[in-house]
C-alpha cells in the first residue's frame, strides 16, 4: 500500500489553505468564520455519523476495545507528564501545552477509516468504528481537560457545551441503542461530513504559522514523538498482552500510527490557545504519518 499517496490529499488541503489564506483576500477574517463553521456545525455531525454509522458489538470486542483504551490512557499519561518530566520538564510552557497535549494521542478518524478498509474491508471498518466510538469521548475530554484548568473555566460547564463531545457521546449512546441515520437523509449527511474534512483541514492550514514552532521545539517534538513512536510500540505489546488476533491486530496498529486529528487545532483556537502552534504540529504530524503508518504496519506487525 502507498502510504504516502493516501496522506497526500489531506496534507494538499492544508497546504491549500495556508496558500489561499496567505496569499488572496480570503485572510484570516474569512477563515474564522469558516472554523466557526466547522467546529459547531460540519465536525459534530461527521463524528455523529461516523460512530452511528455500524453497530458495535461490545461482547465480541471486548479484548480489542480493552487494548484499545488502554493505549489511549497510555498516550494521554505521557502527555500529561511531559512538564514533570526531570530533563526538559522546566523548559516547556504550561499554557502550550495545555492547548497541544492533544496532538500526542487524538487521531485522524478519516484516514484511519481509509486504511481500515483497505486493510481489512468490512471487519476493518468495523473494528475501526468500535475504537472511534469508545476513544473519541475518552481523547475529547482529556483534551479539553488542561485547557479549562489553565483558562480557569469550569470543566463540567465546557464539556457540556463542547459540540464535539456532545457529538461523540450522543451517538456512542445512539448505536448502543439501534439508532440508524434514516436511508433518505444519509446523503446530507455524507456531504456534510466530506465538507467538514476539506474545511477543517483547509481551516488548519490557514491558521498556520511555522514560526510558532520554533518557540516549542522540545514540547512539539516530544509529542509527536509519543505520537509516532512510541504508541505504536505500545499498540504491538499491548495486542499481545491481549492476545489479538491478527486481523484485530492490524487495525490497532495503524490506530495507533495515525496522524493527529485535524479537528486539534479547532479546538485549541476556540478554546483561546495559541491554534498556529497546534495547527503546525497537526501539518508536521500528518507528514510524520507518511512514516510511522509503514513502520507499525510493515516493520512491527
């Protein structure tokens, strides 16, 4: 499998923003109209359908989802540690990485479905499905959590009203419950859901500003390397710990090999954070992807 061609069209739309914002009259005015767009309207019903979309059989999966959110958890403790950490702890900022923790362990659902069905036709795209359902709540709230500590918010009050994991929640319960998207309006809900990936993505790189990185090379790097090293080196223990078989194990490995979620950089900009930094790691993570997605799919499993 071409790994590099199948990343290259979201990293083409990034690039696309950076490029329109930069240079036309479509600047950074329009563009915030266009997150704001994104992150109330386009991105939660995409995250609602996607986790509707097939039913999760929890019984059958059990060893799976377990492994699964367990490297989560794995993933959202070394990002949280980083600034405990005894070498390098001093010199990373709080408030930075209260807005990019994030980056270390969220993931891109898009190219992940993408890959599960190539990998693995139906039964990938269900057992992607099932980690996309059970991980999105878990990933949304350790994300939003350091944010609302470090910008004295309440955290109650903003998870109640974060669109994204009311999106995710609602529709883990909605599955669990047998709901399906009505045959006749699904076709919205699948333009909606294809404008919400172009625009965000577009949206992240207009918002880009690599200059950013150069204030936070320790921190960006040790997210990302916690994103592309070291979580799939846990996904391979942890799918033998769990004993999965292979099919389980393939999917979980290039789980833990995706690139960060674009949808990041919405977050961390609507939450008042420094979004051109998060947008940068999000661009140089998709990047990486080209790398860590060959390395645990053809080196470790």
């Amino acid at each position: 499998m071409n790994y590099a061609q199948l990343l290259f069209p979201d990293f083409s739309l990034i690039l696309c923003g950076y490029l329109v914002c930069r240079y036309t009259a479509l600047n950074r005015t329009v563009w915030e109209q266009v997150e704001n767009l994104v992150y109330f309207f386009l991105f939660p019903v995409l995250l609602f359908q996607s986790i509707v979309k097939s039913p999760l059989d929890l019984v059958a999966t059990s060893s799976f989802i377990g492994a699964g959110l367990t490297m989560g958890l794995l993933g959202i403790a070394m990002a949280y540690s980083l600034p405990h950490c005894p070498w390098f702890g001093a010199r990373i900022d709080p408030r930075e990485h209260a807005g990019s923790a994030q980056v270390a362990f969220r993931f891109n659902s898009f190219i992940g479905l993408a890959i599960a069905e190539r990998l693995a036709g139906a039964e990938g795209l269900l057992l992607i499905a099932v980690l996309i359902g059970v991980c999105v709540p878990l990933f949304n709230v350790a994300a939003v959590w350091p944010m609302t500590r470090h910008a004295k918010r309440g955290f109650l009050r903003e998870l109640v009203r974060n669109p994204l994991i009311i999106a995710t929640a609602s529709g883990l319960v909605a599955n669990l419950l047998g709901f399906h998207i009505p045959t006749w309006i699904e076709p919205t809900t699948s333009h909606i859901g294809a404008a919400s990936l172009a625009l965000g993505l577009m949206a992240a790189g207009a918002g880009m500003q690599f200059s950013s990185l150069a204030r936070g090379k320790t921190l960006g790097l040790s997210l990302l390397l916690i994103k592309h090293l070291l979580l799939p080196l846990v996904a391979l223990g942890l799918s033998r710990l769990f004993g999965l078989p292979a099919v389980q194990t393939t999917v979980l490995l290039a789980f833990s090999a995706l690139p960060t979620a674009s949808s990041a950089y919405v977050l961390a900009a609507r939450m008042g954070y420094n979004g051109a930094y998060v947008a940068g790691l999000v661009t140089l993570s998709t990047v990486l992807g080209m790398l860590s997605l060959p390395f645990a799919l053809g080196v470790l499993r």
